[in-house]
C-alpha cells in the first residue's frame, strides 16, 4: 500500500489544482443556463411590421447566390444573400448594390429598443478590429455597450441592423472557465491537444490509485474484520 500512496501524493501534487479547475468549471458552468450565457434573455424580439417589399431590381444575378431572403433593417428591407463559399452580404433589393449603413444614431436607437430590461446604452463603438470575445464575426460591426451591471454588449451588423452576438460578464464567466476546463489558452477551441489528453490521463491514473487506496485502507480491513467475526 506504501506504494500506491507515494504514487497517488505525487500524481495528486502534478494534477491537483487542474482536477480542482474542472470541478470549478463544472459547477460555474452547470450553474448558467446556456440561453443565458448566450444572452438570449436580454434580447426583446423584433416586432413584425407589415412594410411593403420592394421590387427586386433584374441586376441581382441568382447564379451568383446560394440563398436569398428578406431582412427588415431599421423600416427598410435588405436582402441577406449568401454566396457559393458561405460569405454573407446584404444588398439593396431595388439596386442589387450593398445595402446602405446605418447611422450611429439608428444603431442606437435599436440597440435600446431591444434590450430585455430596458438598460442604457453607455458607448455605440464602430469598430476597427474584431475583439476577441466575438472572434468568429466579420467587420463591418457595430458595438453598443450597456450600463447594466453585467456589463452587456451588443454586437450589430450596420447594413442589416442584425443583433448578431450578445456578450455579457455572465458569458465572459463562462468563457474564462471554458478555458481553464480544455486547457487552451490562446484560442479556446481545441479540446484535443497533447497538453489536456496527457492531463486526463493523468487524472485517470489518479483515480485508480485512490480506488487502490480506498480498497487497502478500508475495503480489506473490513472485510478482514467480518472474517474474524464470522469465525466465533
């Protein structure tokens, strides 16, 4: 038994604190709703207006498209057209040309009139470079920042008028602990690299050598002394 304690000390000293994170991570990240963490309960749904469409102009070429379909951008309709390789863009239906941006003003304005709590848009950021936590988006893209104590954000593509991410301190939580948890901490998306697989077999062996414990500590002692008692 001496030597499987020696070997679960020293396996518990390399592993410890990674075990401790995961059991962190799980709880944090069993204890948020995904929809929260998404921010889907800060967002009202956009209310249906019965706008006439336009007529789309001959100059859109269909063959150039893989889908098309109508958007309601600020009392104006776009078309979200989607290439041949997966890239969307919004065009004016009546020219076929991009779609026009919003001001900074009508950004505003849609932002507040869909956050779920009514908070107060604080910045309205045009921004120059993606920031990481919406890495998987594509400028043109607005940032509105709010004053609620999540500290939320709105991600807003300026042609279509389209809320595309939501980020709050809750998915910022989250995301931190998702981190720690596949142990990527640079970009936080490969969960099968050499670091976390080694970690996990480690935490595998761990659990063994306490098994092994718990059986020579416990386990055979007790049945040891049932033995001795069955005998009288």
């Amino acid at each position: 038994m001496k030597f499987w304690r020696k070997l679960h000390k020293w396996i518990a000293c390399l592993i410890g604190i990674q075990i401790l994170l995961w059991i962190s991570g799980g709880v944090v990240m069993s204890a948020f709703p995904i929809e929260n963490v998404r921010g889907k309960h800060l967002l009202l749904p956009t209310l249906k207006q019965n706008l006439k469409k336009p007529v789309v102009t001959n100059d859109i070429s269909l063959s150039k498209w893989q889908s098309l379909s109508w958007k309601l951008s600020q009392n104006n309709w776009v078309l979200e057209a989607v290439n041949i390789e997966g890239q969307t863009y919004w065009l004016n239906p009546s020219t076929g040309k991009p779609a026009p941006y919003l001001t900074q003003a009508n950004i505003l304005a849609l932002a507040e009139s869909r956050h779920a709590k009514g908070a107060k848009a604080k910045t309205v950021i045009n921004l120059k470079t993606i920031p990481f936590e919406v890495r998987h988006l594509n400028l043109p893209m607005y940032q509105v920042n709010f004053d609620d104590w999540i500290h939320t954000s709105f991600y807003i593509n300026p042609q279509s008028g389209k809320i595309v991410s939501v980020r709050s301190d809750i998915w910022r939580l989250y995301d931190f602990f998702w981190m720690l948890h596949i142990m990527d901490y640079q970009d936080r998306e490969d969960f099968n690299h050499p670091l976390l697989i080694g970690a996990a077999g480690l935490s595998l062996l761990f659990t063994l050598t306490g098994l092994i414990l718990v059986y020579f500590s416990v386990l055979k002692p007790w049945y040891a002394k049932l033995k001795y008692r069955k005998r009288f």
